[in-house]
C-alpha cells in the first residue's frame, strides 16, 4: 500500500516523503474486553465472537486482518460498516463492539483508557501514513524546508510518544515495513 502510495505520488510528479508511521490494531472499551474475555480466555475466539465494527474506508480491514490470523467468523456474526474512523471509535467507547482502527486516531482514547488494545498480543499492523507532498520544485524554497524542518521535528515528537504509549499498554515496536522508506 505505501510503495503504491509513493509511486502514485511519483507518476504525477510530487515529491513525497512518509513522515509518521500509524499502528492498526483491535480496540475496544474496558468492559467490551472484560466482557469477551469472560466467554473465553483465546483473543483469536475472542474476534470470532466479537461484534466487529468495520470502517469501510480503513487501509486495515478486518476481513484482511482475520484472514492473516486464520480466524473464521460464523457468517451470521455481528457485523457493523461505517465509513468514518471517529463513529468507529465511538461506538467502541460506547462498548458496542470492537473495531479496527489506528493508534493515532485513538490516541487519546488510549491514553484516558476509554479504549485499550483487545489484546496487546494480537499486535498492530504499522505502515507510513502521514506525508510531505509537494512539487519537487518548491522543496529548494526556503518557507517550504522550514515547514518540512519544523512538522518533521513535530512528527518525532508524535511517534514518541506512540511509541511510549505502545510499550505502557504491551504492544510489541514493529519495524517499519520493507519498502515503505
């Protein structure tokens, strides 16, 4: 997806550089959590019996996601489509199920422990989401590389603190994938 991304940048001509990294993982309120844990201690069963909360418009969906992990959902399962990250999120605060979103976007849900991770050992699935873009001949300009100087100091700070979040919630450092410098 991100060789893809920097490629279609590439073909018109942009020059486009990743600046932060984003994690997906499965999130969900405090007591959604408690409440699949008490039918069953495997987290895999635990998605399989989960209500999913699918963001049509993610870069990480479950369908994908499940089908890396081998788990199987009966084909009556509970199943919620929306198309934006925030309802996503905010039916997961509101303990309506368990949805696959992105540790930036839920942030500060994290933080507050309005959400956790289902299960810090499924992990996360991290991939560069944030970029420069621009027409190579503006990088030279000077307002241009004091932006980029100054988002990209900004940006270092942001996955700083992801990572310091990540490491108090368990949630393993991936390494950024192969192909997406």
């Amino acid at each position: 997806l991100c060789v893809e991304l920097a490629l279609t940048y590439a073909d018109a001509g942009l020059y486009a550089e990743a600046i932060i990294d984003d994690h997906v993982l499965p999130l969900c309120s405090p007591g959604y959590r408690d409440w699949l844990q008490s039918l069953t201690p495997d987290p895999l069963q635990q998605v399989s019996r989960a209500r999913v909360i699918d963001n049509v418009k993610g870069v990480i969906r479950w369908d994908q996601w499940s089908a890396e992990r081998d788990i199987s959902r009966p084909a009556d399962a509970t199943r919620t489509n929306l198309d934006r990250s925030q309802m996503s999120l905010q039916l997961a605060r509101d303990g309506l199920g368990l949805t696959m979103d992105s540790i930036t976007l839920a942030y500060d849900d994290l933080v507050t422990g309005r959400l956790v991770p289902l299960d810090p050992a499924l992990g996360a699935v991290r991939f560069p989401a944030y970029w420069l873009v621009c027409p190579p001949r503006n990088t030279n300009r000077r307002v241009v590389r004091l932006f980029f100087d100054w988002i990209k100091t900004e940006a270092a700070i942001f996955e700083g603190k992801t990572a310091a979040l990540m490491q108090g919630l368990g949630l393993p450092i991936l390494a950024r994938p192969e192909g997406s410098e």
